[in-house]
C-alpha cells in the first residue's frame, strides 16, 4: 500500500458515488450522480455541487442507471489521478448511447487545467465547470439541455461559497469536513493546485462557525477544518476591522462545544505558528494531530520544490510542536524522484522520516505537471525504476514508524470517538484517538456511534490499535 487513508485523502474513497445523508428526505424529479476524485477539497465541493443542484430540483443519485446527469469531480495533481478519470469517462460511453438526453460534467482541478480542450478530447463531455464555477451549474445545464457545449473555468479572487449550506453526502452523520479557504498561493515547483483553484482567499469565519453550530445542533461530533494551506487563514469582518488568524477561528470553532472535536488540514511549515500551538494545547478538543507534509528531506531539493524551508527548520518545527504537545500526532507527504534528487537526497529523505517519527505518511512518485514552475525549469531526470525503487524504501520506512509508533500506545487509554462498525467485523466499534489513530474495540453495553468512550489499547497492527472499552 503506498498511500495509507486517512481523512484528507483517502484512497478507499477515490471515484466514491456520492448520495444524501438522509435518503428520501426529498423527492426530486431529476437526479444527478456524482463521482469525487483527489484530495477532500474535492469531496467539500462536491456537498457545495449537491446544495445548488437541489435548489434546482436536482437530487443525487448512487444509481448511475437513473441519473439524467454524470458529474465527475477530478483531480489533476498527478498524471494517474486524470488517466483514472479519463478512464471512467469512457465507461459512460454505453450509458449515454442508451440515453442521448444523459448530460455529462467534469467539474474540478482537470477542467480547470484542460478548459476547452476536454471538449476537444472528449467528445462525452456536454459540461466542463472549474472550482470557483459552481455557481453557474443550472445556466449551464440548460445550455447543455439545449443541445450547446457549456464551459466556465473562470477563477475568482472573492468565491469561497461562504452562503451555501452543503448537502452532506455519504455521512457517517458524525464527522464532517469544513472549507476554511480556496485556492493557494505557495507555488511549490511540482504542484499544479495554484493553477486549477488559483488564488488564496479565506473565509467569512462567521459563516464557518454557523456551518459548525449547524452540524452540532444536527448531532455531529467533529469537524475538520480543510484548505491547502490552513494556517495562512487571514480574514478581516469588512463590518469591524476584527482580524481573525487561524489561531483565532481555532479558538471560535473549539469554544462552539467542549463535545465537538476540531481538526484540520493541511498545514504548511512554513506558516503554522506557536500561537497555533498554544491554541491547540489549551483546549481539549482540539486534535492533538498535524499533517505536516516535508515533501522532501534535502535541503537542495526543498529549494528547487520552492518550499522556503530547510530541512533544519523544518526538523526545529517537528521539535516545537512535540515540546508544546508530547502527545501530538504527526503525519507527512512525502515525494520520491523530484528533478535532479540524488541517492544522497533521497537518504536525507528517510532520514527526516526517522527523526520525524511520523504516524504515518501520504508518499508518491514525482509526476511531471504541465505548466508547474517545476515543468518549465527542471528535467524529469530520474527514471521511473529509480522512483519506484525509492518509494518502496520511503514506504518501508514509514511501515515501520508507524509500527512503533502504534507499540509505543500499548497499554495507554485513550479517549475515542465512535464512528461506526469496524469494517473487517461488525461486533466491533471502529473510532479515532485525538491523535487521528483507528482505534478498534469489541461492542459492550448500550453504546452509539457519536460516542465518547474510553479504549485501553493492548495490542495493534501498522494501521490499527486495538483495545478494550473501560
Ligand atoms: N496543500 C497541501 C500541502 O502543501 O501540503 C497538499 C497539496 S496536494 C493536494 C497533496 C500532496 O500531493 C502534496 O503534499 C504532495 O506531496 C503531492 N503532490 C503534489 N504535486 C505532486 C506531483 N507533481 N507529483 C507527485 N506528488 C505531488
Ligand atoms: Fe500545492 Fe504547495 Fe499549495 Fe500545497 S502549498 S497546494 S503543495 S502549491
């Protein structure tokens, strides 16, 4: 397994069929099916995508025979996440020729990067809608109704659909994902995010805790917190001149309930702050858990990647955040094969990893994007069989860290949040540690997901800790 899930880009749920959290809450006449690709940035649209279709009379749909619209939703950050797409694309080949009138959509990163030209290569496609578009689904739906092509990629420097309730979709009803942000301005060499959901904007952070207080009052016990660089939120009520750090929006959300649990993600190192860490470690509720990507462990190739850190500084980071929360959970991103990456590189890499002692890490294979910084300046130089080679060690790596880091558990309560049956057995509840660990346990007594219990872990594998209830 190269990419262990965890909430923000969970590999088990690539190309998920997303459908109402109440099933039948509202009849619709028309309905519309969705497919979510890439990060969790992506799956929070596609809820936003959901809320102005219904408003329509659109209702999603998980049954692909009975929709009179296929979106996908795509992701573009490496050249396998759209071959995966383009793929599907063509499986509605039959579904359309059996139903002319069947409109398909590919909204997201892909047609943000491919605009026009999707059309061009794709001639399925009926409508191609970028991320800051949304908006301009039903005028585009009736264009397309009509028998004409409908685009709109335009990007915006002010959208971040701060009025628009999501529809939740596919919830357990207890953990709920929250846009904080869009867009992105960091320009790592390698990442074509800057170039599908352009500029950074922040939030109007009344609208996120009424989102938060909303999903509390409907019983749901956690939020996480998602932009591309969550610990730049910078937003300023245009009403008092009130400044609002990401610190500060923590502290809002965690004040909401002492019983809803807040996450976040994804934080830049170089950008989080103590005052992020204090506000962490003063309330409870906040997570005890950073997804804190390196990229790299070599301070030559963090430079050609752009991202103004040295391994040194990053290393003091990882060392702040564990003198200010011991118990804090850490977790990375990790790249294998950037341009020019020498086996020195590379060995500073698992290095960092070791000193890191991560909890577990998203790792990949360099993917040349078109148009990144990294495209225009640097070769592709490093062959394949070289990436996969040092993957796989990047991946052992990373097995092994997150071994002991689970050994190092045993014998320790923890505090879980239920979330639902274990998936391998259903006499046995699944949740998560504030650490962001699954934690599995055997059912006793009355108990709910929603749930705070109490585990004592004795035992675990590399991706589980296992426990009794006490
Ligand atoms: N904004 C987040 C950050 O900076 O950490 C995450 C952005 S991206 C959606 C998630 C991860 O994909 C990145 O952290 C990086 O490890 C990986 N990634 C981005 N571009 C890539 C590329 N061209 N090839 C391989 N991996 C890439
Ligand atoms: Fe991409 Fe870097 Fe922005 Fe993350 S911080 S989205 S890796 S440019």
């Amino acid at each position: 397994m190269l990419e262990i899930g965890n909430k923000v880009h969970d590999e088990a749920r690539q190309g998920e069929a997303y459908a109402p959290a109440n099933v039948g809450v509202r009849q619709f006449n028309k309905k519309f099916y969705i497919e979510s690709y890439g990060c969790q940035m992506n799956f929070s649209d596609s809820e936003i995508i959901a809320s102005i279709l219904e408003e329509q009379g659109f209702g999603a749909t998980r049954n692909l025979e009975e929709a009179d619209l296929i979106f996908l939703n795509t992701c573009s950050i490496r050249e396998k996440a759209e071959q995966t797409v383009r793929k599907r694309l063509s499986e509605f080949r039959q579904a359309k020729k059996s139903n002319p009138s069947l409109l398909v959509g590919m909204l997201g990163c892909m047609a943000e990067r491919l605009k026009t030209k999707l059309l061009e290569e794709e001639k399925l496609v009926d409508i191609v809608v970028g991320p800051d578009a949304y908006r301009s689904l039903p005028v585009l739906i009736s264009q397309a109704d009509e028998g004409q092509k409908a685009v709109n990629v335009l990007l915006s420097r002010e959208e971040t659909y701060a009025d628009i309730a999501p529809v939740r979709l596919n919830s357990n009803g207890i953990t709920a994902f929250v846009s904080i942000m869009r867009g992105c301005n960091n320009m790592c060499s390698f990442c074509v995010v800057p170039f599908t959901r352009g500029r950074e904007r922040s939030r109007d952070a009344y609208s996120i805790v009424a989102e938060c207080n909303g999903l509390v009052s409907k019983g749901y016990k956690e939020v996480t917190l998602l932009g591309q660089n969550v610990d730049s939120y910078y937003w300023r009520n245009p009403e008092t001149g009130e400044d609002v750090t990401f610190a500060k929006l923590l502290e809002m959300v965690a004040g909401i309930s002492s019983n809803l649990r807040v996450r976040f993600s994804t934080s830049h190192p170089k950008d989080i702050t103590d005052d992020v860490l204090h506000t962490m470690s003063a309330y409870e509720n906040i997570c005890r858990y950073i997804h804190l990507p390196v990229q790299s462990g070599s301070t030559r190739i963090l430079q050609l990647m752009n991202r103004t850190y040295t391994r040194e500084w990053y290393l003091a980071k990882v060392k702040r955040i564990r003198e200010i929360m011991p118990d804090c959970g850490i977790s990375s991103d990790i790249i294998a094969g950037f341009c020019t990456e020498s086996e020195d590189d590379h060995r500073d890499t698992l290095d960092v990893m070791e000193q890191s002692a991560y909890d577990f890490s998203y790792m990949f294979m360099y993917s040349e994007r078109p148009g990144t910084l990294a495209a225009k300046r640097y070769a592709d130089d490093i062959s394949t069989d070289i990436k996969k080679r040092r993957l796989e060690e990047i991946v052992s790596m990373q097995n092994r860290l997150s071994l002991e880091s689970n050994k190092k558990d045993l014998g320790n309560i923890y505090k879980v949040l239920i979330e639902g049956n274990s998936k391998k057995n259903d006499q046995h509840w699944m949740g998560r540690n504030s650490q962001n660990k699954v934690v599995v346990f055997p059912k006793e007594g009355n108990l709910n997901p929603g749930d705070y219990v109490f585990v004592k872990v004795h035992d675990c594998t590399q991706g589980t800790l296992l426990g009794t209830l006490i």
